[in-house]
C-alpha cells in the first residue's frame, strides 16, 4: 500500500486506562493492515501535565487536519475550572451526530439477538444551557427556568445523516423518538422534520415514532422489535444508556460523535481510574469504536473483520476480561483478537 492511500487520524491515548486500551487498539488495527497514519496527541489530564491545557491547541489542529480522531477516555481534571474536553470537543467540531450501537456479544445475557442503534442528536434541545434561577424573596433559588432550542435546520442535518446511515449500513426500520404530545413545539418539530426528510427514503427505510416513555418500556420488554433509534439530545442521552445496559454495560459499547467536517470515535466508558495500570482493562468498546472508524472512512471488510474476531475472542475462545467474569489480561485479549486476524 502507497502512504498516500493512508488516511491521517489523531490518536487520544487520554487518562487512567485510556493508554492501554488505544495501545491494544492500535496493535489490532496494526495486525488488519488499517490504512491509518497516526498523529498521536495529548488531551484531558495528560494534556493539562504536558501543555496545561485539558485541549491543547495542537490537540485541535491535529483534529482540523485529520477530521478523524479516535480517542481514549479523558477524566476531567478536578479544580483549575476547567471546562470538560468531551463537550469541548463536540462543540469546537459542531459534532451534531452522536452514534451508539448496542449489539449482543456475550451469550447468557437477559437478551440474546440484541443489534440496535441509537442516533442522537447532540448539540441542540435541552443541553444548550439556557438556563436561570429567578429569585423571590430572600431565596435566590426560588424558581428554576430551563429552555430548549430546536432548530428546522438541527432537525434536518440530524434526520438526513441518520437516513443516510440507514441506507449505508443496510438497516431496515427508523424509529423516531419524541415527545410531541407534551412538548408539542420543542419535539414537534423533530418529529414534523424527520417525517419529512424521511419522505425521500419511502419504500428503502420503513419509518415509525414513539413517545419516548413508551419507548423506554418497550427497549425493556422487547426490543427486537427496535433498529435504529433516532432522537432529540437529552432523550438520546437517557436512552442511549439504556440500550447499552441491555448488551451488558458501558463496559462493551462504542460511541460515535460525527459533524460535517470531523468524526471522533471512542467507548462509551470513562477513565476508570480504580484499575488504571494494572493491566486489566477490557478494551473492548473502544475496538469496536476503530471498527466504527474504519466503517466511517469506508474499510467495512477491515470493520467487519475486526468485529468479527472480537466476537470469535469472546464466544469460542472464551477468552474474556475480569469485567466479564474472565482471567485474561488486556494483553491476552488484544493477542487473542490479533491471533484470529492473522490466522
Ligand atoms: P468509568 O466508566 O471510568 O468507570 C466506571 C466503572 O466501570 C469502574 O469500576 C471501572 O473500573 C469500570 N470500567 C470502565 N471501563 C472499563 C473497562 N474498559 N474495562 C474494565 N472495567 C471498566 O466511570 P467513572 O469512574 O464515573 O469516571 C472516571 C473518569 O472518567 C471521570 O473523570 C469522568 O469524567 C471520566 N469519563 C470520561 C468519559 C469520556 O472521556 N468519554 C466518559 C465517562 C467518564
Ligand atoms: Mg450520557
């Protein structure tokens, strides 16, 4: 292969596990040949010890050259007010898509064929911060005032980028998630604006909404009946957790946040400093974070690959974390995975 056909990423080591997960990571990509050219930089607590700053410029620069990043977990450094790297991140790249895919990979679990997505929108609605106290009296907390912002043009880019996904990744069912009964404005026009997008897609896509409460019921009972999820941000938030509870925890879920000029992909999990450098971590989700990757920049043979041996590690080689009731180290399970990809 040429170095040109090599597509430029960043690469996050980031806080506690985070060295060792993008580490075992790499080495997997590194055994399926990925075209990748890492630049490898700092951010959260490692980027305030080697440039003070949790985002360091040249973090940024690197992301605004590459538009494709995967990233290790950052832990937001406690005092100096620093702001959280993760929803800097998504602002300073406008990342409007947030993608979380919750498949079943370990048999015996409550559910057994579970294969959904849950798209989100991620930077408008509820999370915009427009949000005050009203003072009455000698309580200057008395009431508490939260508005939404929705935007036609938010609703759209969010409908056509989960539409396109469909198409792309061969789904059959879109399931638009809203509360247009009660916030009749603020999700109406959700719900109005992906109808109306999904009107291009007739006779591709099949298309159904639910009230979210409802919904959450259901992705409990049975969610089979599910395929992709597509809704407002903070519903997205709430539900996206949900779904990775059903495939046994943050532990094995990857996530994706995609804007139009960049795409930075990672596990769902946090730092988890309480086993830091001992070796243990699974570095599972954020495999499945590189294969999201590698779908993202068109390699689904490497992508379908990699999943395919985490899923051979897992089930038939039994070879399985402490998280997952297993012996094995992080180099265990990264040599297994690389094992199946040579063999
Ligand atoms: P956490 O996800 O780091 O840990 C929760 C529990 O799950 C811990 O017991 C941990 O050992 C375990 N765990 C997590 N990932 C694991 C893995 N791959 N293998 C084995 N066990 C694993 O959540 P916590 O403790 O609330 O947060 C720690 C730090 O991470 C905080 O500073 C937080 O801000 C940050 N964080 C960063 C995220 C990101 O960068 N996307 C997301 C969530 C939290
Ligand atoms: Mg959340």
């Amino acid at each position: 292969m040429t170095r040109a056909a090599k597509h430029p990423a960043t690469l996050i080591p980031g806080d506690g596990i985070g060295p060792e997960i993008v580490e075992a990571t790499v080495e997997v990509l590194e055994a399926l040949q990925a075209p990748l050219e890492w630049e490898t930089r700092a951010a959260g607590m490692a980027g305030v010890e080697r440039h003070g700053d949790p985002l360091p410029a040249e973090t940024l620069d690197s992301i605004r050259r590459t538009k494709l990043a995967l990233k290790g977990p950052l832990t937001t450094p406690v005092g100096g007010g620093y702001r959280s790297s993760n929803v800097a991140l998504r602002q300073t790249f406008d990342l409007y898509a947030n993608v979380r895919p919750a498949r079943t990979l370990l048999p015996g679990g409550r559910y057994e064929d579970i294969d959904l997505v849950l798209v989100r929108e991620n930077t408008e609605g509820y999370y915009v911060g427009f949000e005050h106290y009203v003072p009455i009296g000698g309580d200057p907390h008395a009431v508490a005032i939260g508005a939404g912002v929705n935007t036609r043009a938010g609703c759209r880019r969010i409908a056509e980028f989960a539409f396109d996904y469909a198409v792309r990744h061969k789904r059959r069912k879109l399931t638009i998630v809203h509360k247009a009964n009660i916030l009749k404005a603020l999700t109406g026009i959700f719900l109005e604006t992906v109808r109306e997008v999904g009107r291009q897609y007739e006779g591709r896509i099949e298309i159904e909404d639910r009230i979210v409460d409802a919904c959450a019921m259901q992705l409990v009972l049975n969610p089979a009946q599910f395929d992709i999820l597509l809704t407002t941000n903070m519903f997205g938030d709430i539900l996206s957790d949900l779904i990775a509870g059903l495939v046994g925890g943050l532990g094995m879920t990857p996530g994706a946040n995609i804007g139009r000029d960049a795409a930075i992909f990672e596990a769902v999990h946090g730092s988890a400093p309480d086993i830091a450098g001992q070796g243990v971590a699974n570095p599972v989700a954020l495999m499945l974070a590189a294969a999201m990757m590698l779908d993202h920049v068109d390699e689904h043979d490497r992508a379908r690959r990699l999943r395919d041996a985490i899923d051979g590690v897992l089930r038939q080689d039994h070879v399985r974390t402490r998280d997952l009731g297993g012996q094995a180290s992080t180099r265990d399970f990264t040599r297994a995975v690389v094992r199946r990809l040579r063999g």
